[in-house]
C-alpha cells in the first residue's frame, strides 16, 4: 500500500533518526523469500561492515546507498513497515529481516503478508527502468502528454510505474477526481485542457499526502505506519478513495465503487463522466 507519500515519510523519518553514517555489524533474515535476486546467507554476509550513507527515495523504494558500488533497495508492497528500536526489545512474529547497527539500534522489517522485498545490488538497474519522479523537474506537461500518448485507460496507464514514478491506487483515484477524469478514458484522447489538470492534479493530491504524513486507512497491522509508529493523517483529506456512498465534496453525487483494470476504483458518477 505505501505510496509516495508513505514512502517519503518513512525516508525522512529514517534521516531524522540519524541513520544516515550508521554501521552495520549483523543482520537476520527469518523469511528467506524477504530478499530477493540473492540467498540469505549471501545476503546477511555482504551487508556486515556496510556504512550507510544517504538514504533516499525512489519511486515506492526506498534506497540505502552503501558505497560507490554496493546499494540496498526495499519495497514496501502491500503491508510492509519498517520499526526503528533498540536491540533488547523484543521481536515480533511478523519482523522478518533484522539489520543490527554499531549503536545498538535495529532497523527490523514487520510484514504481514511477506510480500515486501530486499534487493542488495552494485548498481540501480532495477531504478532505471522507472518513469519520472511526479515532484521533480523532469515531469513535465510535454512529458505527460507524451506518456498519455497511448489507447490505454488512463488509471492503469497512471498506475505503471515505467510511466510515472511513485503513484498507487489512493492517490491515482484522487487525482482523477481533482481533474474530473473517468478512470476508463483512453489516455490519448484528453485534451489539451484535460492534460492541463491532470498535470496539477497529480503534484497536488501528493504534496497533500507529504503534509499529512501520509495516508493511513485503518486500524490493522497491514495499514500504514510511520517509522515511528505514528498513523498518517491523509484519510481525513481524501475526495473520493474509500469514501463509497459518501457525498462527492464537489457536487454531493454519492461516490461509487468499481473495478477497473482489476483494481478498486472510486469515482463520483457525475464529475468524472
């Protein structure tokens, strides 16, 4: 579920707390699948003695460099959360990968479903092949139009990561409603005015969900959770996701479910026709 803005805040949260410049002296893998591309043995023996350096973002990763030719990526996926605690506190049936630092601090990954993965590479391959950052210069509405160039619907199209960096069903939803698109449109046949609002519509729903820290849905140990253990308070602010039955902000129309692309879509039947 975490999404950019989720994984943004997880990412200063983990600056914050002064992880960057911390080393590294062990690290336990208790679901193997948990990393992925190498064995856990591997795995736990190339990151003893790494230093991390910046810690950063991209897309719905979450990157540690450790050195001009080593680099640690995490994704989060459905459920995953990461807990920054002391070593003597005690372990949870669902923390699978434990890095233990020089300070006596451990970085443990909690995940329900197991579905969240380490990637320790030499390089940013798996980076490459991702669309532009939605917040950064490089996106831009020549950009957009150029990516909705296609006879795809707009909100798988929105959700393909090698499209555009970063997004997820919550805030694809809402960007759709802000710009008063049907989430079935063929990308290529917006407008030039339509373009126009989705291009605003997209920064503002996710500079929405940073300022709230993020989007928290609820209260089981899949929802999302700060490093800190802190809810975000984005759902307060959402238009129209999981807000079904609930009166449209902008017209009062009662939103509606439906699936698109196989994915749960909310949309007002009167603002996005």
């Amino acid at each position: 579920m975490p999404e950019l803005p989720e994984v943004q805040t997880i990412v200063n949260d983990l600056i914050n707390a002064g992880l960057q410049g911390a080393a590294i002296t062990s690290a336990q893998v208790h679901w193997p699948r948990s990393v992925a591309g190498m064995s856990a043995a591997a795995f736990t023996r190339r990151l003893k003695g790494a230093v991390i350096g910046s810690i950063r973002r991209r897309a719905k990763y979450i990157v540690f460099d450790l050195g001009p030719d080593k680099v640690l990526l995490l994704h989060l996926r459905m459920s995953g959360r990461l807990r920054l605690t002391d070593s003597g506190t005690a372990a949870d049936r669902h923390e699978h990968v434990c890095i233990a630092f020089a300070d006596g601090r451990e970085l443990r990954l909690h995940d329900t479903r197991k579905f969240a993965r380490w990637h320790l590479a030499s390089d940013e391959k798996i980076l490459a092949a991702l669309g532009p950052e939605p917040l950064s210069a490089e996106f831009t509405p020549a950009r957009l139009r150029s990516m909705l160039a296609k006879k795809r619907m707009l909100k798988p199209l929105l959700l393909d990561q090698r499209v555009i960096a970063g997004l997820g069903n919550i805030y694809v939803d809402e960007a759709l409603w802000e710009a008063g698109l049907h989430p079935c449109r063929k990308a290529c046949t917006l407008s030039q005015g339509e373009l126009k609002k989705l291009f605003a519509a997209i920064p503002r729903v996710l500079k929405r969900g940073l300022r709230n820290m993020g989007t928290t849905l609820g209260t089981g140990e899949a929802n999302f959770l700060s490093v800190a253990g802190r809810r975000g308070d984005n759902r307060q602010q959402l238009r129209v996701f999981r807000r079904t039955g609930l009166p449209c902000p902008r017209c009062g129309a009662a939103i509606e479910r439906i699936i698109v692309g196989q994915r749960s879509t909310h949309i007002c039947p009167s603002c996005q026709q």
